[in-house]
C-alpha cells in the first residue's frame, strides 16, 4: 500500500537509540549510593517510560496519518497532481522575485 520514507526511519531509529542509551545509563548507575544519583535516576526512569509511551503514540499517529494520505492520493489521483503543480508554480513564483 505503502512504504514509509527513508527519512522518518531514520528518526525513528535514532530515537529508539536515545531511548536505548539511557535505559544503559540507568543500568549503569543501578549501583550508585548517593542521593542524588538516585534522585536523578529516578527521574530518568520516570521520564523514559514517558517517552517510550509517547514515542509508541507517535509512530502510530503518524503510520494513520500516512495510510489516509495515501488514500486520499489514490482515490483522487488528479487533485494531488493539480494541488502539486499549483504548488509548484507558487514556489517557483516566490523564488523568481528579487
């Protein structure tokens, strides 16, 4: 039906890197005695569960998103050609003023 842009993989993929980095930084100061590493870890965990929620979320906004576009353009292929030229002609029109 289809295929995601290679562009948002990538941000995703990154993401789920910084995700996977700090779950390592937690992990890593799991044996950490001083209040304050622990009050900063707490946080941490807090704030990575939220982002993996909201993260989940995302994807899945925008994959609905994506699948409607892809809908739209197949049911009505002559408007997205006609609202593609228009566009490109107000482009091109604002890059040609000097």
């Amino acid at each position: 039906m289809f295929k995601d842009s290679a562009h948002s993989e990538e941000m995703a993929q990154e993401l789920r890197e910084v995700i996977g980095h700090a779950q390592k930084l937690i992990e890593a100061t799991a044996g950490e005695i001083d209040d304050r590493t622990r009050a900063a870890r707490a946080v941490l965990e807090e704030r990575l569960a939220v982002a993996k929620v909201k993260c989940g979320e995302i994807e899945g906004h925008l994959r609905n998103r994506m699948q409607d576009a892809d809908k739209v353009i197949r049911e009505k292929p002559y408007y997205a050609i006609g609202g593609s030229f228009v566009i490109g002609l107000l482009l091109g029109w604002l890059m040609g003023r000097k």
